[in-house]
C-alpha cells in the first residue's frame, strides 16, 4: 500500500497542487488503508467514500482546468461522530443518537475544512457523548491505540487519536471539553490544538458542557494544525458563544521562531501528580527552548475542581429527558456520572462559575509577565484498555478522572493550548501542552513548530500494515 496517507496534510497538498498525485489517488489509498487497518484500531465508525471520491474527482477537474485549489486540496480528513455529517444520524458515541433523523447539513467545522480542499472520508469513534477521557465505547468498542493495541487511545476523541496516529487520515476533527483533544493526542503520539474559547464555531456539534466545549483539529504536524486551524475561522456562523473577531492567519507566520517570546514552566499543580517521565518530557521541552523560570497559576487544583462541577452540572441537564425515557441505553458509567451530575445544586454551579471569573482574571495577571507556559499533557503514558486505576505518588488514583489532571484547568478558561509529542524512548508516547493567553494561538504554533523544526517533538505513525 503507499505512503500517501501517511504523509502530513501540507506535503498531500502541495503534492496535489503539482500534480505530482492527484485527489483520487490519494482518496482510494485512504479508503483502501480503512478497510485494512480500521478493524485492528477501531477508528472509524461510519466511512464515506462515495462522497470522498465525487470531491476528489472535483478537485482533480479543477486542477485540470486551472482553477486555484485551496490550502488543504487532496488532504483527507475525518470527524468525530460529534460533528454532523449531512445524511448520517450524528451518533455522539451513543446508542440513543442512532435513532435520530440524519443530517441535513454539515457542521460548520467541516464545511471549512471542505473549502479549504480537504476530502470528508468518514465519522470517528468517540467516548459516550464526550463524557470520557479513555476512548472505550461501549457501543462501538474501544479506539485502540496504534503505537499498542493493548493500551488506550484517550478520550473522548479516541478516533481521532487513532486515526492519525495509524496511519489512516493525516488529519481529524475533534473536541475538547475538558481535554479531549489533549489527551488522545498526548497517549497517541501525534499533535492537537485546543484553541481559545469562542474562537471556533461549533455550528453543527453536538453539545457537552457549552461553558467549556471547543473544536481542534488533531494532525501530524505543527503545520498541518495551523493550516487547519487556519481554515477552521469564521464568523460565528449562528454559535452563540463565537466571539466576533477578524481570522488571524497562523500559517504564514509558524515559521518565524520563538525569538522575543518569553516562556516558563507551570509548578504548583503542574509539577505534581504525574509519574517522572510527564515531568521529564516537560524539562526536555523547556531546555530546547531556553526556558529557565518556573510560574504558577493560583488556585490550579481548585480550578480543577470547578470544571468537574461545571461538567456535572451543565452535562447533566443536556440529557435529563434521555435518562428518564431510556437509561438502559447508556453506557452504565455515563449513566452514573451524568444522574450525580443531576444532583449538583444550583449553589454549587453558580459558585464554580464565580470562580471560573475570579481564575481567568488571575491567570491573566501572570500572563502580563509571560507570553507561554508549559506543562504536561497528562500524567502518565497511555494506560491498558480496560485499566480503572494507576499509582501516582503512591497512592491508587482512578484512570478516568485523572486523565484530565493538567488539561482540566487550562480548558476552564478556554487558554489556547497546543500538545506536542515527546519519545523519550521507542516505547509510548508522552505529550507536552504548549499554553497561552486567550486568542494567541500564534505564538502556541509557533512554538510548537519552532520545536518539531528542532527534532525535539515529532509524530510517529504506527506501522501496522
């Protein structure tokens, strides 16, 4: 089988623009390497390939003609069942949502991508409506992780995790609520963006938590994300929560280094918690960059501790009406968590929300005397399928909570924040958050490119073919 799929998104569509492949080409491969691999990962839950072959075909009469073809022309891309997909019932990671109508329109995130040049091939596996930080669905399976099949993808977008990591899309859409993009890029090896809140339309996704739910693409490179994250702006396009701002293009200047930005470390909550190797990938990264200065935000644990109440709360009502007419169709952990999120009270909400101001004002003072911070992604490497509890300084801590330890507080105030991929070994791999103030996603990517041109942070695919 080639290599084409395996390629980053930028070499697919220069390579297209050139003629040197054309869209079908590159389509049939992916479809192809889906069909082989998907039944060992577990990536995919639906696939479209009539559809990816008739915007293939029409990149290809384009290119033909003369026409100019967007930045991502050729790459294949795919979505988390969160996304709709027009025609398809958009599953959510749930046994309920397969009984809704189909789609009558694509979600904004994927009309973008699409005109931009990318190439729909199909939906991806996800954790039960989102409330999930390990990629096991009880409907679907597991997303398996391809660097070990054995071993947990993260969550909740495990597929596309997967996806990317193994080989079958150089390119997926994601969410992240409380981590979700973070966290399956971190366990999988492979690069995400969390950009700030309100600055993505999630037109067109199926909620979680409105407060905290942000779109990102997962990809292969710091370049791949800027390109994707470039083409993903837009005016709000009837989200709510989209903060009315101009796009600010990343991708031009990704390539300009990291000279004039100051950066530290994250202590306090940051600097514990973790096995050794989270926080060795973390001083790997800061020496590559020079940075010596540790900081802190106050009150991270408790900040923590407010997400938690907030994604109870906010969850919870969303599917009232779905746990009093069909429990028995839940996964049982959603179930549980989603009937105790039911019970937060009202003073309980209204004081994590008070908080939740009081914190972004404070990490926006520290922000005053730096442009990036740095922390882990997640406090282990990825955890065996099936796994419920890990050692974390002595003491028997549960997988699926904790998982989201350093992502939490970061997606609390909605701080743009890249993962970048650490191997301190041929073994799994670690990731890296790269963090700052709210709407500079330039100087995340910048950053993080600045490192992958350093050879301290890279992608690997997993070869299982």
């Amino acid at each position: 089988m080639s290599d084409w799929p395996t390629r980053t998104a930028a070499e697919i569509a220069a390579a297209v623009a050139a003629g040197e492949v054309s869209a079908a080409e590159v389509v049939e491969q992916t479809l192809s390497g889906i069909a082989i691999l998907n039944p060992r990962i577990g990536a995919f839950t639906d696939v479209v390939g009539g559809r990816a072959r008739a915007t293939a075909a029409e990149i290809d009469r384009r290119r033909a003609d003369g026409a100019p073809l967007g930045p991502l022309a050729g790459v294949p891309f795919a979505v988390k069942n969160l996304f709709d997909i027009e025609g398809l019932p958009t599953r959510a990671g749930s046994r309920i949502n397969r009984d809704r109508a189909p789609a009558e329109r694509d979600a904004t995130a994927v009309r973008r991508l699409e005109a931009a040049g990318a190439v729909l091939v199909g939906g991806l596996n996800m954790g039960e409506f989102a409330y999930d930080f390990t990629g096991e669905n009880a409907t679907d399976g597991p997303s398996r992780n391809p660097h070990d099949l054995e071993r947990m993808t993260g969550g909740s977008s495990g597929g596309s995790g997967a996806a990317v990591a193994g080989g079958l899309t150089p390119l997926a859409l994601a969410t992240d609520t409380n981590g979700s993009v973070r966290v399956p890029a971190a366990l999988c090896g492979v690069f995400g963006l969390k950009p700030t809140y309100g600055r993505l339309s999630r037109r067109g996704v199926f909620p979680f938590v409105y407060h905290l739910d942000h779109v990102g693409p997962i990809a292969r490179s710091a370049r791949d994300l800027a390109l994707a994250y470039d083409a993903l702006q837009g005016p709000a396009d009837g989200d709510a929560a989209v903060v009315s701002r101009p796009p600010e293009p990343t991708f031009p200047g990704i390539e300009d280094g990291i000279g004039g930005l100051r950066i530290a470390t994250l202590g306090g909550h940051f600097a514990t918690g973790g096995e050794p190797e989270a926080f060795e990938a973390v001083r790997i990264v800061a020496r590559a960059l020079g940075a010596e200065r540790s900081i802190e935000f106050p009150e991270a644990a408790r900040a923590r501790a407010a997400a938690f109440v907030i994604t109870a709360a906010e969850g919870s009502a969303l599917h009232l009406e779905r746990l009093r007419s069909r429990p028995q169709d839940f996964d049982p952990a959603v179930r549980t968590r989603l009937i105790a999120g039911a019970a937060v009270p009202a003073a309980f909400l209204a004081q994590a929300h008070r908080f939740r101001r009081w914190f972004a004002d404070a990490v926006a003072k520290v922000f005053e005397d730096v442009d990036v911070v740095l922390a882990p992604a997640t406090p282990c490497r990825a955890p065996r399928l099936g796994q419920t509890t890990f050692e974390l300084n002595g003491e028997t801590v549960l997988v699926r909570p904790n998982l989201g330890f350093y992502t939490q507080p970061i997606s609390f105030i909605g701080l743009p924040a890249a993962c970048v991929p650490v191997w301190l070994d041929d073994g799994l791999p670690l990731g890296v958050q790269i963090i700052a103030a709210p709407w500079r996603e330039d100087h995340v990517l910048r950053v993080a490119r600045a490192l992958e041109r350093a050879g301290v942070v890279a992608a690997r695919t997993a070869r299982l073919a």
